[in-house]
C-alpha cells in the first residue's frame, strides 16, 4: 500500500506562487509516474501535470508556462510550483502515483484557493 502525504496548498492572491509537495511511502513498490490532478466544486477532476521517472513531464494546457513538476533524486517526492496564479486555478489538488504494474495511488488533497 503506497501512502500519499500532500502539503503546500493554501490561499493567494491571483499573480502569486504556490508550491505542492507530495510524499510517497510505505511498502515495496516501483514507482513508474506521479503527477497532480486538480477538482473545482461541480467539476471533474483534471489533469494538471505527471512526471515519468525517467523524467518526462506532461502538462495540461491550463499550466503551460505557469506551472512546472518536477521531482527529488529518490524520485519518491513530487513538486508542483504554481505561478502566475489565476482565481480559475482555484481547485482541491491531487497527487497521484502510478506503479509499475499498473496501481493507482491517491493523496488526500489539498486546497490551493486563488483570490484577492
């Protein structure tokens, strides 16, 4: 079981700058890609950004040139640094993680909340 443990959220004013951590731990596990996710109330949830471990980087056109993942040397932490941030960014984040066999794992979320 991979545990998921998620901080950096918080509240900003729009054109400010968040960073997201996500830690995973727990059991014998590969990890083959971690990246964030984001839900606004009524919304479904969407793709912010993944990281391979190999380090390649996907990004969703809403964090183009705003937002860049990245992650530590144990490639067990992953970092989300938001900038330039809009009142539409305003969301629950999520960390997830994907194993090499294929499992799914979760974070708890946490509210980056963008206003004045």
């Amino acid at each position: 079981q991979v545990h998921l443990v998620e901080s950096g959220g918080g509240l900003v004013q729009p054109g400010g700058s968040l960073r997201l951590s996500c830690a995973a731990s727990g059991g014998a596990f590969s990890i083959f890609r971690m990246g964030w996710y984001r839900q606004a109330p009524g919304d479904q949830r969407q793709l912010v950004a993944t990281i391979t471990t190999g380090g390649i980087a996907n990004y969703a056109d809403s964090g183009k040139g705003r937002f860049t993942i990245s992650r530590d040397s144990a490639k067990t932490t992953v970092y989300l640094q938001m900038t330039s941030l809009k009142p539409e960014d305003t969301a629950v984040y999520y960390c997830k993680v994907t194993t090499n066999v294929g499992a799914d794992y979760w974070g708890q979320g946490t509210q980056v909340t963008v206003s004045s």
